[in-house]
C-alpha cells in the first residue's frame, strides 16, 4: 500500500467513523480498530504482502457496513481501496499466522 493510499484509508475510515457513531453500528468501530492496526503495521515496515488479506477483507466489511447506513460516497473509496488490495501480491500461510498472533498480543484477545 502507498503513502497517498493510506491518507485516502485513514480520510475514510475517519469519515465512516464520525458518519455511522459507535452507538448507531457497533460494527463499524471494530472495522476501523482492525485497520488501524494494520496501517500501524505498515508505518513500522511490515511488508505489504504480510497483511494485505486480512486488511481487504476489514476495508471491504466497513464498505459493505458504510452501503447498509447509505454513506455512498465513503463505501466507493473503500471499495476502490479493498480492489487495490487484493491486487497486491498474496502471503505466505506462515506469515498469516504471525501477523494473527501479533494482532491477538497487541489486543489482548487471547
């Protein structure tokens, strides 16, 4: 994912956030907190293929989230962004699992 990319991710999910609240669709802050978690990954270096799956399956769930609340405009950049994931190259099942466990660490959900 590229640094223009990312500005337009983080633009959305703020704009889907502050659109659908935590108290109209839970659902929505669960996405956003996912991604963030793997933009975060990003800034630190991981690459992109380490990620790009679980990233474009959250980014296309808020899409779908941010169509069922009528936020058109911000599920279209979503689901341009999820396209452009899933272009990306696909991972390796080993660095699935570490990027879970890193994850289920940095969040406590064991």
């Amino acid at each position: 994912m590229y640094g223009f990319s990312k500005i337009l991710l983080e633009f959305a999910i703020d704009r889907a956030a502050e659109r659908i609240p935590r108290y109209i669709d839970p659902r929505v802050s669960e996405c956003v907190d996912v991604i963030r978690h793997y933009v975060t990954h990003t800034i630190a270096g991981w690459p992109a293929a380490d990620y790009s799956s679980e990233l474009g399956e959250a980014v296309d769930r808020l899409a779908v989230i941010a169509l069922q609340h009528r936020e058109l405009l911000i599920a279209s950049r979503l689901r341009q962004i999820a396209a452009q994931l899933d272009s990306l190259p696909q991972e390796h099942p080993a660095t699935h699992d570490r990027v879970i466990a890193t994850h289920r660490f940095a969040t406590n959900a064991y």
